[in-house]
C-alpha cells in the first residue's frame, strides 16, 4: 500500500493531558459532591442556574420547538426505537434440561441508564433519542440524561424536546467530566447509574474510561471516524464530502479514504479543501484541521488489502462506494457501522435512519459493536436440580476441585452426597492435605 497522504497525529496524541485533568476533576467531585460539580459548571461552561430541571422549566423551554421540528424528531426518535426493539427481540430468555440440571438465561435491563448528549460546537439532537430510546426499548426503568448549557441558556430546545420524547426521566443541565461523575455517583437525583452511554470529546470519554468498573459504560466514545472505501467507479464528489461531512465533527476527527483508484484519491484530494473552504466558519475550522492533522489517504493494489487495512483502522464510520457491495459485506470485519453504496450515507445513520450512531473509535471496533438494546440487558443464568441428579454432578465437582487444590469446594459437593445418598460410596478423588 502507499500513503497519499499520511496523518502527523493519531489519536493518542493529546490522551496524557486529558488523562491528567480528567483524573484531577473525578477526585475532587468524589470528595465535594454536588458542591463540586456546581464550581465546574460554573466554571467551564459559565452556568449557575438549576441543573436538574423540572417540568415547569421542561414545559416552558420546549414550548418553543417550532411543530415541524417535533415532527421531524418524533419521526427519527421512532426509528431508532423500531430497530432497537428490534434487536432486543433478537435475543430470548430459554430453558434447558441437561443430565438433570435445569438451566436458563434470563434478561433484564439495569434499573438506571445514564445517557450523556453533547453539546458544544453542535446542538447534537439525535445523540439524545440515539441512547434514550435505545435504553427505552431495551425496557430500562429509569433513564437519567445530561447535556451542556447552550450558549448561556440551559439545555438547548431541540436536545430537550428530543430528550423528553425519546423518554428521559431526569434531566440535567451539565456537560463534561462533572456530568459523568454526576451520573455515576447518583448527585442531583439520588440515582446511581448502572450504565453510563453517549458520545463525547476526549475528557468525556476519558471519564467514562477512568470511572469504568464503578459505572458500566457503552463504548470508547471519542471524537467521531471516518473512512470511505472507494473504487474506480466510484464519485468522487460524493467521496470528498462525505468524508467533509463527518470532519465537521471536531478538530480531532480523522477522514480516511481506502482505495484502489489512484485517479479516484487524487480528484478526493483536490476536492477536500474545496469543499472545506466552502462550510461555516465553525465547520470550517474543525474540518480543516482534521484533515490537516488526521487526514489519510491509502492506496492499495486489491481490494483484500484494502480489507486487510480497513480492518486495521477499524473506523467508527465506514461507508464502501465499491461495485460487489456483498463481497464487501462478506469481508470486512472491523467497523463500528457499516454503510453499503451511495445511496446511504453516514449522515443517514447519524441523524434517522434507525441503526445507532453511538460507535466504537480508536481502533474498539476490532472487539466491540455500537451502542444496541443488548447494552442495557443483563444476561443472566439461573440452575435448579432435584437431589438424584446432583449424583453425577457432585462427583463429578469433587475430583475436579480436589484436581485444583480446592478442598473447601470439594467438601461443599461431599456433604450432599452423603445427605442425599447415605448409603451410597462413591470416588470423590484424593483429599487435598496441603
């Protein structure tokens, strides 16, 4: 393969600083509480009004969602809805039956879903029925949701509105680090999560990774991925921005083009800045230094090295723009999301189509998927066994136990036996003496 252009920073790079603060920020709320993360609010994001909001407050910041916007967002938050019942009905409770043993799994959601919806350089509506409808039809009781003050205000209209129809049950006007530790310590609603979900930058997702173990957490979450997989047939306009498209996200945000067409790489790369030059100034310069700082373009000699990198890269985004789209299908295994031919776009999957757009980055997605209903599930095991079918197990139990030294586990299968079958002699391996 050859680098057309190759990124002077990865992903890594700024890990350590935000490791230091975000270390630094947890500690402190942990001590101070409630107290604590109000001094952050007010100091990172200059707000010092109620960070639980009421529905009073609810009602009257919502009332000004225009009634198209509602439409537009009751529809997206359905899909979302749709595909995530959809995949919780993929998986069943069951029972066996095996050499006596009664055996099953049982599903049920956690009691508390913690769901964090940027708000920084975007209003990120859909980041909001993404994880809160998808907690929602996974059946989560209670669902806790925050988002960042938007430019002086509280929650932004359309977050809130998208928030509340999703089916949020708190909600909270904090962004950031002390929105994370909030939800993970119960502070403001009394409520732990037991799962905390959402994207975010890289403090948010440096948080939910120190704080892991205390909360559950649904992916590495951090600043968005792209990659296009393109062919000699291919348009390269239609590459150029959808790679544009997704480096709006952040200055952090990586476009990746793969391809076995180097004519095709070229026009992309003559495209790019064009197209960058020609967003909104905020767009514009989040696009330009993602494409400056993390911006890749690979050419490979077949498309099984293109696989083979694709796969390396494991990129959040992943659309293919290749003829034999079911070869591609077939192939690649790497990918948070995966979006087959022109006719879909990142974009789709972002804002209504339906599959989740919270997704693996840095490389997660070679062992995790996206954000699903099976995230809020808690697969569960249950056994029961009559006391004749315990003959064959315990015995079975005892020598393996004595096998591993374990003589307390041994006796705990010995003393069943000897209740259940008294006169009955049975090989229980040799005791464990040392």
């Amino acid at each position: 393969m050859e680098y057309l252009k190759k990124a002077h920073k990865t992903a890594e790079t700024n890990t350590l600083d935000a490791q230091k603060v975000v270390n630094e920020m947890l500690n402190n709320i942990e001590k101070e509480g409630e107290q604590a993360v109000r001094d952050y609010a007010a100091k990172l994001d200059n707000w010092t009004g109620d960070i639980l909001l009421s529905d009073d407050e609810i009602k009257i910041i919502t009332a000004e969602v225009p009634q198209n916007v509602k439409d537009d967002i009751d529809f997206a938050c359905q899909q979302v809805y749709d595909f995530a019942k959809a995949q919780r009905d993929s998986i069943d409770e069951f029972y066996t039956k095996n050499n006596g043993v009664e055996a099953g799994q049982k599903l049920l959601p956690v009691n508390v879903a913690g769901c964090y919806v940027p708000t920084g350089r975007y209003a990120h509506i859909a980041s909001a029925y993404m994880s809160i409808a998808t907690a929602k039809a996974a059946g989560v009781p209670c669902i806790i949701t925050c988002s960042t003050p938007y430019k002086g205000k509280s929650i932004h209209p359309y977050v809130l509105y998208a928030m509340k129809a999703a089916g949020a049950d708190y909600m909270m006007t904090l962004g950031g680090v002390q929105a994370i530790a909030s939800m993970t310590y119960g502070l403001f609603t009394g409520k732990k999560a037991d799962i905390i979900v959402g994207p975010g930058n890289k403090f948010v997702a440096e948080a939910k990774r120190t704080l892991f173990g205390k909360v559950g957490i649904d992916v590495f979450a951090g600043p968005s991925e792209v990659a296009v997989i393109a062919d000699e047939t291919a348009d390269a306009e239609v590459v150029a921005i959808d790679l544009v498209g997704q480096m709006e996200h952040g200055h952090e945000s990586p476009g990746w083009l793969f391809t076995t067409s180097k004519e095709m790489a070229e026009k992309v790369m003559e495209l790019v800045p064009q197209y960058i030059d020609k967003l909104p100034p905020t767009a514009k310069d989040a696009a330009y230094c993602a494409w400056r700082d993390y911006g890749e373009v690979i050419l490979c000699d077949s498309r099984e090295e293109v696989v083979r990198v694709s796969d390396e890269y494991a990129s959040e985004h992943l659309e293919v723009q290749c003829q034999d789209l079911d070869w591609w299908l077939d192939n690649l295994t790497c990918y948070g999301s995966l979006f087959l031919g022109e006719e879909t776009t990142v974009t789709f999957g972002d804002k209504s189509s339906g599959p989740n757009h919270i997704l693996p980055t840095k490389g997660a997605g070679r062992y995790s998927g996206g954000l699903s209903a099976h995230k809020f599930l808690k697969v569960l095991t249950w056994q029961r066994m009559d006391r004749e079918s315990t003959k064959h197990i315990a015995q079975t139990a005892s020598r393996i136990s004595r096998l591993e030294g374990m003589e307390g586990h041994a006796r705990s299968s010995d003393v069943r036996l000897s209740k259940y079958f008294p006169d009955e002699i049975f090989d229980l391996g040799d005791e464990v003496v040392e």
